[in-house]
C-alpha cells in the first residue's frame, strides 16, 4: 500500500509538472514576464509561487529540510501583494524561476522517498502531497485562462473533443429528501468539501445539459442585456458600468457571433456550452428561460445521488477515477465539448456533462459546512467564506482529473469571467 501510494504521488507530481512546463515553456521570455490581463499574474509568478508553495509545505513542513531559498517567500505570498501588482516585483526571472522550481522539486523527491507514509502520519503527509499536486494543477488552470486573454499568434495546439451525440436539451427531475453531501473520506478533499454531513433538498429540475452557445445566443438575440427585468440590481449596475452585451471573446456581426480562443476566431459552435460569462449574465439568462440557477445542494444531489439505491456517488457516473470516456477534463482539448458527448459520463438521474467542461455557476455563496475545520491553513478556504464569493462546482476542460471530485467547490467573485465558467438552469418542482 505504502510503495503504490508513493508511487501514485510521484507520478501526480511529474504529471502535473509536465503541464507546467508546457504552458510556460510555449511562450517566450517577454510573454512569460509580461502581464497579459491586470485580473492575472505575469505566468512566471505562477511557476515560482508553484515552486513556493512546494518549498513551504513539502520541503520544509512534512520534510523538515533546510529552505531551497528563504529570500522570496513574501513576493510569491498570494495574500500579500494582488495579482495587479506582482509585474512590479523583484521576481525571478524565467531562468531563475525554472531552476527554482526544480531544484524544489529535487528535494520533495528526496523528501518523499523518506518521510513515512504509513501509521499515525500517513493521512497528514499523504495529503500534503496530494495538496500540492492539486495547487500545481489548479494554477496551472489558471494559467491556462492567462493564455486566452494573451494576444498573438496561436502557441497552444489540442486535438478537437469529441463530437456531441446530440441529446435533446431536457430536464431531469430529483426528488426531494436527504442526501449526503460533501465527504469524510476522500483522501484529497481539501477542508471546504468536508466533513459528510446529510442535506435536506426540496424536489426539483434541473437542465440535463449546460446552456449551449446557440441558446445563449438566442438571448443575446432577444435583447436580454438590455432588459432590466431579468438582472438583479446589483447585476444590473456591473452590465452597466462593465457594459456588457455577450459573453467575454465573443464578436457580433448583425445576428451571427464568433469568438475568440487561443488566438483563434471562428463562428461559435452552437452545441457547445457558453464559457466566458459571469454569475449576473448566467443568473439573467435564466431568468429570461422562466428557471434559475441551482444551489450548490442542488448541483451536488443531481451529481451524486442515486434515488434507486438512496446511495450518494463519488462521481456522476460512479465510483471510478475520471477517465476520458466520462468527461472533458485535463486540458486534452481547448474548448468544452458539445452536448452530450459524454454518454458514459451520465448521472444516476440522466444528467450530462456535471464534471468537465465548463465551471457552472450556482446561486450559493461560498459558506463553510458544518463542523467545517480549517486544514491545513486558514488562507486555503476559510478567509474566502461569506457573500463575497459565489461557488462554482464540476470543473472545465481546463481543471485536471486530481484536482476535480463531485464535491469539490470553486468559488469566485460573481463579475468574474476570465475562468471557463458557464452554467446550466433548475427550477421548482
Ligand atoms: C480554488 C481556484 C479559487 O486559484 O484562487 C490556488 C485555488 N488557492 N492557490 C485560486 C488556489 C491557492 C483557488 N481557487
Ligand atoms: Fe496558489
């Protein structure tokens, strides 16, 4: 057990280094230092801030080891200094920043072949590493998303996914009563998906596919972002002041839409899930289609619960790890999948597309559960908690298949669409 859990860890390390590398190393020196939006960083801060976060909890928290370098710590503090600012900073620069992270990554190697992962210690350091694992695979996402908003020629290139075994746009009925929600068990869950806890659900709808391009279009078409019916005030006010009027990278020529992604721009594809828009554009949408958006409950009971057996499932489709047959995950393509591409992916109760894809914007602010305990820092979950920060649940095509469980909770700020967000509608039984 001990050998195949090691095993299993170095080989999430080097896949999620791998991922790294590409995305920094397709760009060159300029494009790595530059600051491509002020709403991310330049991408050499993530590569160090990677390295960073693996130098404080790898090697020298479980390791125990002297610091690869004490000097940076505070220039690579998310909390510190906003994303806006960091261009500004004495950063490493991209050879430094490279050696750095490698020579961190030298000594986890070291750290991992000695520190025990067995007995009394095992779930602590088993979990800090799978901890990293995902913090380099979440930044990566995010580095990702740095690529869309950078312009210029094309540099990231992926296979198209697979094609949409078109299921016709319907809606899944959940019945009401418990369910358990979040989890105990699951060796990586970080602090906010915890602890297990059962949630009552009234019976509901919801939509068993993501709100695709075409519909979305449709309500551009219809002028609803010049309705003030649909917008709640406050969504109102940021169209207004953001003066929005379709999804972020999307063109309008009279009643057709392009878009731009990864320097590329074509007419939108009307099977796939609208990406780029914020929580007050996807709560207006559905407004307008006479629904709303689920609760974070909601979402999760439509993920997991198998009303046959009254069991809770890990992921939609069961209880076995991601693979590519159930769900667009791991950046293997750079855009969402057309509906229904993903028979095998299905939920207990016939809803697609739940994990990979597009991020779906709920209508729940990010709160703790209760008996929610901070592990193993504060800064992870527990300083974001309150009306702030809207959750967002099941992942994109970006989000990597470690980093990604039917209980895991992304949240953001509800103006945010620089992330592969979309959403898909509910409504009251
Ligand atoms: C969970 C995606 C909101 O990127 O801000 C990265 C993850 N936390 N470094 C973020 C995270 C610390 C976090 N999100
Ligand atoms: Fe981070």
């Amino acid at each position: 057990m001990t050998e195949e859990l090691r095993e299993h860890v170095a080989e999430e390390l080097l896949r999620s280094r791998a991922r790294s590398t590409a995305l920094t190393d397709a760009v060159d020196e300029h494009d790595l230092v530059r600051q491509h939006s002020k709403l991310m960083s330049p991408l050499v801060w993530d590569l160090a801030h990677i390295g960073n976060q693996e130098e404080l909890w790898l090697v020298r928290d479980v390791g125990g080891r002297e610091p690869v370098r004490s000097d940076i710590d505070e220039y690579y503090d998310a909390f510190k200094f906003s994303r806006s600012v960091r261009p500004e900073l004495p950063l490493l620069n991209p050879r430094e920043a490279r050696q750095y992270v490698g020579d961190v990554r030298g000594k986890v190697f070291d750290v991992l072949e000695k520190v025990p992962l067995e007995g009394r210690r095992l779930v602590e350091n088993a979990f800090a590493f799978g901890m990293i694992v995902q913090h380099e695979q979440q930044h990566d996402e995010t580095m990702l998303a740095t690529h869309q908003l950078r312009t210029g020629e094309p540099v990231l290139h992926a296979p198209p996914p697979p094609t949409g075994n078109l299921v016709p746009a319907t809606e899944a009925f959940i019945p009401g009563g418990p369910f358990e929600m979040g989890t105990s068990d699951e060796p990586w869950a970080l602090d906010n998906e915890r602890p297990a806890h059962a949630v009552h659900v009234d019976s509901f709808f919801i939509d068993t596919t993501p709100v695709t391009n075409a519909e979305y279009a449709e309500f551009v078409l219809a002028g609803g972002y010049d309705d003030r019916r649909l917008w709640t005030e406050e969504g109102w006010r940021h169209r207004t002041t953001a003066k929005l009027s379709g999804p972020r990278f999307w063109h309008r020529e009279g009643n057709s839409f392009s878009r731009t992604a990864f320097g590329v721009t074509e007419p939108i594809v009307p099977d796939e899930p609208v990406v780029h828009v914020c929580f007050h554009e996807a709560q207006a949408y559905a407004t307008w289609a006479g629904k709303r958006l689920p609760t974070e409950q909601e979402w999760e009971k439509a993920a997991r619960y198998d009303a046959e057996t009254a069991t809770t499932r890990r992921y939609p489709w069961g209880d076995e790890e991601p693979a590519e047959i159930h769900a667009n995950l791991g950046q293997r393509h750079l855009r969402p999948a057309p509906v229904g591409a993903y028979p095998k992916g299905v939920s207990a109760a016939g809803v697609h597309q739940l994990i990979g894809d597009v991020w779906e914007w709920t209508s729940s602010d990010f709160q703790p559960y209760p008996g929610f305990e901070v592990f193993p820092y504060a800064e992870y979950s527990q300083v974001f908690f309150g009306p702030d920060y809207k959750v967002l649940r099941g992942g994109s095509f970006g989000t990597d298949k470690s980093a990604i469980r039917s209980t895991f909770r992304n949240w953001d700020y509800p103006i945010r669409r620089q992330i592969f967000a979309g959403f898909r509608c509910a409504r009251d039984a």
